[in-house]
C-alpha cells in the first residue's frame, strides 16, 4: 500500500485539477495533512483510499464537498472513489489527468 500519490487524495479529489497544486498545496501528502480526517481514518484503517472502507460512505464523507469548480457535481467524489476502487489508483490518475486536461 501506498500514499505516495500525492494528487490522489483519500476522499476521492484529483489535487491536479486544483489551482494551488502544486505551487501552494503539495497535494494530499499524509505527512502534510496530518489533521485531515479522511488522512487519519485511512491509514487508521491501513487502507489507500475512502473507497476501500467497508463504511463507505460514511457521514464525514457523506457530507464533505471537496470542490465546487465546473464538473464537480454534488457527491462526485464518491463516484471517483467508486472508480478509484474498480479501476486502481494508476488507471485512475490517468482517467483524471484526461478529464481535466483543460485545466493545464
């Protein structure tokens, strides 16, 4: 298991489609955002991502709206741990990096 993908956030954002990665925001790095609920719960857990709790979703998440930029629909972030999870965290990346490629 790894964290080391740091635009691979916990709760199912893409940290690349963000304005402040990676000038002002190194992404979604453990060490980074220790305090992050999503970032304890996870590795409390011992799992990669949301996606892989058997409490998905849970009220924290449930509730969490990660972005309100075009394209990230209420509860988007849980589809993305949906696909996160049946496709793997590479593939994944590579699906995000397609999507949001109008952003660069």
């Amino acid at each position: 298991m790894t964290w080391e993908r740091p635009t691979a956030a916990f709760c199912g954002d893409w940290c690349g489609k963000c304005h402040n990665y990676p000038a002002r925001c190194p992404g979604c790095i453990p060490c980074i955002h220790p305090d992050c609920h999503f970032v304890k719960c996870c590795i409390q857990k011992r799992i990669e991502h949301c996606g892989l709790c058997d409490d998905v979703p849970c009220d924290k998440l449930r509730n969490f709206v990660p972005d309100d930029r075009k394209g990230c629909y209420a509860g988007y972030h849980l589809d993305e741990l949906q696909a996160r999870r049946v496709h793997g965290t590479d593939k994944w990346l590579e699906l995000q990096e397609a999507k949001w490629k109008h952003l660069k």
